[in-house]
C-alpha cells in the first residue's frame, strides 16, 4: 500500500469512527437480517469496528463471525466493541491475502470497503477461495448517485446527522455507476453460480453464491 493510499485510509478510518460508526447501527442491523444467518461461519472482510460481526453473531452460539481488517485502529475499535462474546474474533488481516484455509466459511461480507481496495480482482479471490461450495458473498457500496437517505436506516440524536452529512459521505466513500461496473465486471468473470446485482437501501448491493 502506498503511502498516499496510508494517508487517505487514515483519515477515512478517524472520519468513519466519529461519524458513521455511530450513527450506522440501523444499517448494520438491516445488512445482518438481510444476511439471514442463523448458524454456521462469517467473514467480514473490512469490518471496521466490528458491528456487522455484532449483529450477527451477538447472542447466536451456532454462529462464529470473524472480522478482518488491515487498520490496526479498526481492529483495536472491533476488539473492544465485541466484549466478551466469544463467537467474534477480530484479526488484522488483509483482504488480498486471507489466512483462511479454502471452504471456511459459509458467508463473507464486504460493506462500504470496497472501494479502498487496491486490487479488488485479488481480493474477490480470496473471497471466493474461502467460501464453501454453496456460500454467500454479499459486497455493499453506498450508491454516490444516491440523493436521499432512506427512513430507518440512520440513527439521529438531536436532528444529528443531517441528510447532507450523510450524503456527503456517500460522495466520498462509495460507488459510482461506473465504478459499480467495474467490480461487478470482475465478478462476473468469476465462477459464482449466481448473482443478483441491485439496490438495498442506500446501497448498490450484489449477492453471490459460489
């Protein structure tokens, strides 16, 4: 990773832990029922401070969710939200090289992170290296076209965050059409079985199975 890349995923890890980390629980919470995993191996690739992992595994023993992230900020953050659940495990990982024998884990997760990857087509590798034959991959990217912010989906206190601020950060951390595109290209060019490509509230969002 190169030292502009550092720099910029930096700011956006601080940016991200003032802001989104807190007002996002709604959105976690949905991504997590929309996931449906009632038992069985998660991976969240790029899981930030951990709340997908939370959401999922909290108070479900037939789950272990692991969440993996190169930020040792976010995986510090992750490790102390997590608490004492000893179904989460964090671990410092990078997606380009996940230390994950083949056919671990029945769903991996990638939410508002693809789009730091410097090369995604590894990453998607990886991903499809350690699903189990029949798993679920499920990458969320906000939509950067999107213009409004869906009822229920943003926790406010005191009117805070306005929608310009959380559109603002879809500007900034997510997809465009273009570089949807992109990545979808990419997956397409994989051996997934299937694949459902569309929208999830603020999301662009593709749902795959190996």
């Amino acid at each position: 990773m190169s030292i502009v890349h550092q720099i910029r995923r930096r700011v956006s890890d601080t940016m991200y832990r003032l802001g989104p980390a807190s007002y996002y629980q709604p959105t976690y919470a949905k991504i997590a029922t929309d996931i449906g995993l009632e038992n069985g191996t998660l991976l969240d690739v790029g899981c930030g401070p951990g709340w997908l992992c939370l959401y999922v595994g909290a108070g479900k023993p037939d789950i272990d969710a692991v969440g993996i992230d190169n930020s040792s900020r976010m995986v510090e953050a992750a490790k102390r939200n997590k608490g004492g659940h000893l179904n989460i495990t964090i671990r410092e990982m990078d997606g380009e090289q996940i230390k994950f024998p083949e056919r671990t884990f029945d769903v991996v997760t990638a939410v508002q992170t693809a789009h730091h990857w410097g090369n995604p087509g590894a990453v998607l590798e990886q991903v499809f290296r350690v699903l189990k034959p029949g798993g679920r991959f499920y990458l969320y990217e906000a939509n950067r076209e999107q213009t409004h912010v869906p009822d229920g989906w943003i926790q406010r206190r005191s009117g805070w965050p306005p929608d310009s601020v959380v559109i603002a950060g879809w500007r900034r951390f997510g997809m465009n059409e273009q570089e949807w595109a992109e990545i979808s290209a990419l997956v397409r060019g994989m051996d997934f079985s299937n694949a459902v490509f569309d929208e999830h509230g603020f999301y662009r969002r593709m749902m795959l199975t190996k």
